[in-house]
C-alpha cells in the first residue's frame, strides 16, 4: 500500500477541516444542546460532494473512492459526530442502488441521492432484529404490480429529513436470511410514517426515529435486485458503512487527543503543568498509537475498496478496532480533564456520549468478531 496521499486527496481532506472548522465546530455544542438538526449545513455538504463520494459522476456522485470518503468523513466528525453519521448513511444509501438497481432506478434515485439533493435512509434493524437481521418480520407481498409492505423499522438514521428509503422486508416465510428483499421506498407513499423520534444520548444533531410500514404501497419496479438478493445488499451496503464508521470514530478520537493534549499543557497543578507528569504522558501515548493503528486499518479498508478487492473482512477489523479505540481514548481523554470534563458544555462531555454508538451500529463488536473469525477460519 502507498501510503501518501495524491495531491486530490489531500486537497478534499484540507477542504472538508476548512468546511468543518468553519461551519460546524462553531455551532456544534448549541445543537447537540437543543437537538438541532442542521439541514442548511447538509445542503452545503451537498454542494462540496460529500454525500455521494463513491458514485460516479454520471450519477450525480462525485467519484471520489473510498480513501478520500473517509478522509473527508474524519474531518466532518472531528468537529461533529452527529452530522458525521447523517454523511455516512447518506453515502450508504447510495451504495445498494448504484450496485444493485436498473438504470431507471439509478436515474431516478441515485442521481438525487448522490448529488446530495435528497437524503437517503437505510432501514434493516427492527425490534426483534438487530444483530440478526435474517429474523426480521416485517412483510413485503405482491399484489398485482405492486407490492404491499408492513412492519416497522427502528433506529433509522436520518429518519426524520430522508425522502427516500432503502428497506429490507421479508418476501418469502421460512426462507431465514434467503426470504429477504431489498426495495426502495419513498416517504410520500401511501401507508408510510414516521413514528417515534429518538432522544439520544449523544450524536444529537442527526436524526434517528422509528419507520411504520402500514399497507404501505411499493410499486413493484422498486424492488432493488431479485426477490432474495434482500440480505446481500444489506451486507454489502453495511461493508462499506462499517468504512465509514471507522471513520467517524477516528475523527472523533482526533478531537479526543487535541482536546486532552491543549488541556494538558495548560492545566497546571502541583506547580507544572499535567503534560509534565508521566501519568498522563502515556495516556497521551496510548492515544496517538492507537489513532495511528486505526487510520492504517481504516485506509487499508478503503484502498482494497478502491482497488475492487474484496474487503469485509478488513471493513470489520476497521470499524471493531476504531470504535473499542475511541471508546478507550474518550474515556483517557476525559479523565486528564478531571471535574471539568465532567460538567455540561465541554466538548470533550460531548465526545464521551457520542462516541458510545460506535461499538454498537452497524453491527456491534461481537459482530464484527464473527465476521472477522469466519473470515479468517474461511467459515
Ligand atoms: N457481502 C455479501 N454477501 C454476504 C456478506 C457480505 N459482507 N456477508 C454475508 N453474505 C452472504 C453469505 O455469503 C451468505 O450467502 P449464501 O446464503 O448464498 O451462502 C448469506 O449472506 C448469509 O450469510 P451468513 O450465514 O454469514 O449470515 P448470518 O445470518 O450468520 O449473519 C452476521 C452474519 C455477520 C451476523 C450478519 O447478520 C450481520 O452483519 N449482522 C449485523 C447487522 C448490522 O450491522 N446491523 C446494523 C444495522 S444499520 C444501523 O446500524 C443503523 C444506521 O443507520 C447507522
């Protein structure tokens, strides 16, 4: 692997800290204080090419490839998490469609999807299927041309602002992970609601509600690939988001360490500054080793990505290492501020609660494990 960044890549990564330093850091307390999710910002993303990175021009992407996605992703989280994940499940949203749809389909949602004119949703997790999607229970029945979906969806991200869903119901009983289905699903369709939205204990600038399929209409040409292919796409698309959230989680263990390390060397106690002491010297070490460490996982995900390699064995090492990092670095982090990392309004407070997701979506660490273990076994 190369390790240097070509000139492209490092000007969006310079372009995506200058955007984020600008627009979202500044603002990111007060909206994770009042749960504000800032569409305007989203627009502005939009109009950099951050929300359809991996999909190509002529579908309104801007074919950036996985490296500078998750360049671009670092720097968007390290100053907001939250706006952080709303990008990543933008550009998951994109992936099943570019894979797996018609050129109708790719011309009809990709193009807005990619562009960052519409946001999209992916919704797989349902209340008695989180780690196990292939137990999901919400139906998807053809009646004439058109099939009929019901059921509900939990945890969506982007709920609440997405005019287009990617869904997974189940179209065949008794099929296990076979009888699932991939279709696309607009909010205006009759039979679709949103139902509750999340108070959440951190990435409080995203949206994460309930979806409520009843009766709701689905013309039969959304249906993404064959009836079956439901629980690939969901895997394939999930490969790629487990990119992202690594990703997320580096940035946010950047901002960790910047946080810790100004602290550091301005708070003073018995008479030198906490940089001083050897204590929180090598908390400071650990931390920057491991950001290291998950970078080149995260990179080496997204360079076999690019390349068209398989890698989801390397997506999962990535999302499971720099997700169980952040949370140890946050942890670190918070504990130099001592009191003051404690109280409401630090950033580092808000870190602390963002960062506790990350081993939890988009498949928790246990799941990474198993993937990585059948990976590595060939099971
Ligand atoms: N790509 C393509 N195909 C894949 C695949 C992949 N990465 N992983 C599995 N498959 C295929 C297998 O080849 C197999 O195909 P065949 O039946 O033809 O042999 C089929 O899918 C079934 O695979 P498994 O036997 O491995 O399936 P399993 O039921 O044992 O599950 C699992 C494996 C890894 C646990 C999987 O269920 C999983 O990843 N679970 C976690 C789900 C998850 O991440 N949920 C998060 C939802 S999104 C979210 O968090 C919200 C948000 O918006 C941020």
């Amino acid at each position: 692997m190369d390790y240097s960044l070509s000139e492209e890549q490092h000007l969006v990564q310079l372009m995506a800290r200058d955007f984020a330093k600008k627009s979202i850091e500044p603002f990111a307390l007060d909206w994770d204080k009042k749960k504000i999710f800032p569409a305007h910002v989203l627009k502005e993303m939009a109009s950099l090419g951050f929300m359809g990175m991996m999909i190509p021009e002529s579908y309104g992407g801007s074919n950036t490839g996985a490296i500078t996605y998750s360049l671009a992703l670092q720097e968007i989280a390290y100053a907001d998490a939250g706006i952080g994940v709303t990008m990543s499940v933008a550009n998951l949203a994109c992936e099943p469609i570019y894979k797996f749809g018609t050129e109708a389909q790719r011309i009809k949602y990709l193009i807005p999807l990619a562009s960052g004119e519409k946001l999209g949703a992916f919704c797989l997790t349902e209340p008695g299927a989180g780690s196990d999607p292939s137990s999901m229970r919400t139906k998807a029945v053809l009646k004439d041309d058109r099939y009929i979906l019901n059921g509900t969806k939990i945890f969506i991200t982007n709920g609440e602002y997405a005019p287009i869903f990617i869904v997974i119901a189940r179209t065949m009983e008794g099929g296990g992970n076979r009888g699932l289905s991939a279709f696309i699903v607009e909010k205006d369709q009759p039979g679709f609601s949103i139902g509750t939205v999340e108070d959440k204990m951190g990435l409080r600038s995203s949206s994460t509600t309930e979806v409520i399929l009843d009766d709701c209409i689905v013309p039969q040409e959304n249906l993404l690939g064959k009836e079956g292919d439901g629980f690939k796409i969901a895997m394939t698309a999930l490969d790629s988001g487990r990119i992202g959230i690594a990703s997320q989680s580096l940035g946010m263990a950047r901002a960790c360490l910047d946080e810790a390390k100004n602290y550091a060397l301005q708070r003073k106690q018995f008479g030198k500054t906490l940089s001083n002491f050897q204590a929180i010297q090598w908390m400071i070490a650990d931390i920057a080793t491991h950001i290291n460490a998950a970078y080149h996982l995260t990179l080496h995900a997204a360079f076999l990505k690019d390349l068209k390699e398989p890698f989801t064995k390397e997506a999962s090492m990535a999302k499971l290492f720099a997700s169980e990092s952040l949370n140890q670095i946050a942890y670190k982090a918070l504990q130099i501020f001592g009191g003051y990392g404690y109280i409401k309004d630090s950033k580092i407070e808000k870190l602390y609660r963002d960062a506790r997701v990350t081993t939890i979506y988009e498949g928790t660490s246990e799941v990474q494990r198993i993937v990585i273990a059948r990976e590595t076994f060939l099971i």
